[in-house]
C-alpha cells in the first residue's frame, strides 16, 4: 500500500491537497458553517412562529427538532465510518472456516501495537495511533482522528472492494501501516466523512468503543514529548 515516496494510492489523487493543520482546521470551520447553514433555519423558523403565535408550539417544537437532528446525522455518519473489531457488521461477514484466519490477524496486529494498545484493542475494537496530525482510532474501514486539544474530531472512512475478502485484524493492520507510513497520504485517499465536537461523536459511538476515544481525547491533551 506504500511506496517509497509515500502512499501509492495518493498518487492518482493528484487534485486532493494533502492535508495539514492548516488546511484541517480551515475544513473543520467550514463543515461547521455549513452544518450551521443548514440548521439555523429550522430553529429561526420555530422561534419566528412562536413570537407570531404561541400555540404554533407544536410545529415550532418539530422545526427546532429537525435543526438538532441534522448535526446528530452528520455525526452519525462520522461514527459509522470506523467500524470496530468484532462490531455486528464485522461478525456478519464471519464464516466458521474464517475463525482460526481471524485469531491470526489479531495475533499479528498486536504484534504491531504497544501493551497498553493491545489491551484498548481487545476492549473496544480500535487501534489507538498517536500521529502529527492528531490522535487516531483505526478500525476496520476507515479512523478517526481526534485534533490536539482533543475537542475536535475529524472522521474518514476508506472504501474497500471486497470488505470480506481480509479478516479484521489483517484489514485494520493494512491502514495501520498505511497511516505510519504517511499520515497526509492516508488522510488523502480516505473520503472525509465528518467533522466537529467529540462529544456529538461519541454519542454515536457503540458504548464498547467510547472508551477509545476517551483515551484518544486524553493522549491528544498530552504534550507530544510525553508520548513520543
């Protein structure tokens, strides 16, 4: 998946800039003034009909419901684009013959992490990956990323052909080693999914998961020398 000169599959992407904390945090206002674009009006609309009628309340109620309902769905989006080992999507695609094949991947996967990202591993399904850009959580089609501060998480999810033909850990390893080699590359070919406040996300993850990115929130507080 790596080439000398960075990820292979960014090549073809020569129209996509390669991401920096410059341009993610200009990404990041932009998602946010779009969200709010879209949102304001519901809730503008809800609080124009009750100035006009108070026993509009009702529909107003609906309007301001559907303004909070558009940023609960682009972070459900987000959350759904990193799909943890052994989730209910993962599980589904499992055979009996795969079983011995799984075992193997996750051997080798935790080959590849520190003790402690080992046990996170086992406990919600996500790689912990602290890089330059930000914190990760790698899953099985796509990672977050949690900004430093650890208030902002950016999501990217990354299409695979043929989902079934690598079991998990083997498939969360590929991006893994893809990400260490070149974390802009990796943010490059990934499709942006989501951007916005952690906690929105977390909400929307599975509970198995949300001890993840509770450490990836804390790891991206850290300073870098603390953890390098």
């Amino acid at each position: 998946m790596a080439s000398a000169g960075g990820l292979s599959e960014a090549a073809p992407l020569w129209w996509r800039k390669r991401p920096s904390d410059r341009t993610l945090r200009r990404d990041g206002r932009l998602w946010t003034a779009w969200t709010a674009a879209v949102s304001t009006p519901f809730f503008a609309a809800g609080a124009f009909l009750l100035w006009l009628e108070p026993l509009t309340f009702p529909v107003a109620l609906a309007s301001f419901a559907h303004g909070w309902v558009i940023p609960e769905l682009y972070a459900r989006r987000g959350a759904g684009s990193v799909v943890p080992i052994g989730s209910r999507a993962s599980a589904a695609r499992r055979t009996d013959r795969s079983e011995d094949a799984e075992r193997a991947a996750l051997g080798l996967l935790g080959d590849l992490v520190r003790h402690e990202q080992r046990d996170l591993v086992a406990r919600t399904g996500l790689v912990l990956e602290r890089g330059r850009l930000g914190t990760w959580l790698i899953g099985e089609r796509g990672a977050m990323m949690v900004r430093p501060g650890g208030r902002r998480v950016d999501c990217w999810c990354v299409r695979v052909a043929e989902p079934g033909s690598l079991p998990a850990g083997d498939r969360v390893a590929h991006l893994l080693l893809a990400l260490r080699e070149d974390e802009a590359g990796f943010a490059t070919v990934a499709n942006f999914a989501f951007s916005g406040a952690a906690w929105r996300v977390r909400r929307r993850m599975p509970k198995r998961s949300r001890p993840a990115l509770d450490a990836a929130r804390g790891d991206a507080r850290a300073p870098l020398s603390s953890n390098s």
